[in-house]
C-alpha cells in the first residue's frame, strides 16, 4: 500500500497556512437550486458551471484561499476556456477538495435525527476523485437541537460515520475534512450549543482514535457556539467568541493542524466578525482558528452576479472583498475601516 504520510502533512499544513481559509462551493443539486432561486436564475448545468466558473477563476483568490470543496459535478466541469476545474485551481496555488457524503437521512427509531450516508463505496470513489486531482474531502453530520436531542445514539453514530469515511481518505493520500454540524436552526441559546457540540467533539475524536485516524492529517470543520435563530436572546460577538474557544479547548486534541469554522446561516458580517473576535482574544492557541464558509463568502458575490454574464467581474470582486476581510480576521486584524472599502 502507497505511504501517503508526507503528501497528507503537506495538505494539512497548507489547507490552513497562515491568513488562509477554504472556499466552499460543496453545495448539492437541491441546495444550489434554493441558492439560483433566491436570485430568480434557473439551476440548469450551464448556469451552475458559469457561476462556478466565476468562483474558481476569481483573480488574486490564491491570495487569501488556500483551497475550494467542491461538488461531484463541479470537479468534473470546464472553465469557459475549456480547463478542468481542478487544474484552473491547481494552476492558481489553490488546492481542489470533493465533497463525498451522500447527504442526510433520518436515523431509524429516532424521530428528527439524521445521519449521514455515503459510506458504500467510497474508497473507489476516492481514487477516482484523487486521479482526478483532488487532494481533500470533506464530509458533513447534522446534529439537530430539539426537545429530548440530539440522543447518544445519533452523535455516536455520526462519530463513527466520521471517523470511518477520515480513515478512508488518509489511505487513499485524501486530507479530511470531519464536519461535525451542530445546527442554528432552533431557539435554544448559545450555552446549548456550547454543551452539544463539546458532547459531539468528545465523541467525534473518541471515534478517530479508535479508528486509527491520524489526527495530524486530519482538518476540524465546526459550527461556532452560536444560538439558534429562534432563540430571542442571541449571544454577543465576544460572548460567541469566548463560548467557542472554550469548547474546542476542552474538546479539541491539540494535534490537529488547524480548525476552519463553516458559516452555518450566521450573515456574512457576523461570521467574518465572530472569527475576528476569536483570534484578536486568543492569539496563542494550539491551532489556527481560519474559515471554510460556503455562503458567507458568496453571498454578496451571488447577488452581484444575478446570472448575468456582464456582472461577472462585479461579483468577483465582491468574492474577493469577503475572502480579504475573512482572511484578515484569521489574523485578527479586520476592522470596520476594512469592511467599508468598497467591495
């Protein structure tokens, strides 16, 4: 079997070098319709390959970008200039990753708890994914807040799913990304959040151990403690802040090279200052704190675009002003004064 190990701490290390986040552009077929819809344009594959066009060919995003998830189809598409998407982000200094879940689906005998598939055959797919160019994954669990859950039953067995899809990829020379979700989508507070998703850390690396991961090759994606949306006391940036590092302080072995935070609903405004906070308050922790946001980074540029060809250079400088702020607050240094610079 190929030794991998050199190849997998590369990765790691450069997937959260210093002031660089991850772009993802993961989204399904299902959520990029809602996104499309959102700003009246068809999800057709014409329209999804020019916008990810736009995403992948954005100038200067190596800057602040250390690499993009993105989606089966996506990672198998063009630029407009005919280069697969992979070698158009090779070619820039940014590394193509591959979102290889299956999505959710509801956990037997547990009433609005969901887990994760995609487990059957996966190592081919991975293969066939690093053949293609692809040097990281990323796989995503939901954990619902609700009365009575999440349940044991389903934090561990998303752990597990986790943990088996991590061991997976670290065969095949695949960094991977275990995404560990934590949903905003209730009323409870922040401190709740705080409680599940240090149960779920304690479990997810309890999990990775047992299945033999290396957790140095091995990237952290996470919810922030936030409260959910419905909750009508919502935490303050600091206290989202100082919430959120105590959690991954008490759960977070400090082997792993770096944590990338996803936006999970939050604005793009919050989120960029969420992460500001954390590393402005905690500059020595045992990794970086850096981002892997999907629509707080395209949001604006989304709108900008409209799908409309001749918005195409609007909306990619939209995509950079929110990589810039984004990767400055991996450093702690955004400001108001930056946020105001024209987009």
């Amino acid at each position: 079997m190929t030794d991998y190990t050199g190849q997998l701490e590369k990765t790691a290390r450069a997937m959260v070098a210093h002031g660089k986040g991850i772009l993802a552009i993961d989204e399904s077929q299902g959520t990029i319709k809602k996104r499309f819809d959102g700003i009246g344009v068809e999800s057709t594959e014409p329209n999804r390959r020019a916008y990810r066009d736009l995403l992948i060919t954005a100038p200067g995003g190596a800057e602040f970008i250390s690499g993009m998830i993105l989606f089966d189809e996506t990672l198998r598409q063009s630029t407009a200039a005919g280069v697969p998407f992979p070698k158009a982000l090779k070619d820039q200094g940014i590394m193509p990753g591959i979102k290889v879940d299956k999505g959710t689906k509801e956990l037997p005998a547990h009433p609005g708890e969901l887990v994760t598939e995609g487990l059957d055959g996966l190592r081919e797919r991975l293969i066939e994914y690093r053949n293609m160019g692809a040097v990281f994954a990323k796989w995503r669990a939901v954990i619902t807040i609700g009365p009575g859950i999440p349940s044991d039953a389903c934090i561990e067995a998303n752990a597990h799913v986790l943990a088996r899809y991590a061991g997976l990829c670290q065969e095949q020379g695949l960094v991977p990304i275990v995404e560990p979700e934590t949903l905003m989508d209730g009323d409870n507070t922040a401190e709740t959040c705080f409680a599940i998703t240090e149960r779920t850390l304690h479990a997810l690396f309890g999990q990775l151990v047992r299945q033999r991961v290396t957790l140095e090759h091995t990237i952290l994606k996470v919810n922030m403690a936030v409260g959910g949306k419905k909750c009508p006391q919502q935490a303050s940036v600091q206290q989202v802040a100082d919430l959120t590092v105590r959690c991954l302080l008490r759960a977070v072995p400090a082997a792993v090279p770096g944590i990338v935070f996803l936006s999970g609903g939050q604005s793009a405004l919050l989120a960029t200052m969420h992460l500001n906070a954390m590393n402005v308050t905690y500059p020595k922790l045992p990794w970086p704190l850096s981002f892997s946001y999907g629509r707080a980074l395209q949001e604006p540029c989304l709108k900008a675009w409209a799908g409309k060809p001749q918005n195409v250079p609007a909306a990619q400088k939209a995509l950079r002003h929110r990589e810039r702020c984004n990767s400055l607050a991996c450093l702690g240094q955004y400001t108001e004064a930056v946020e105001k610079q024209a987009a």
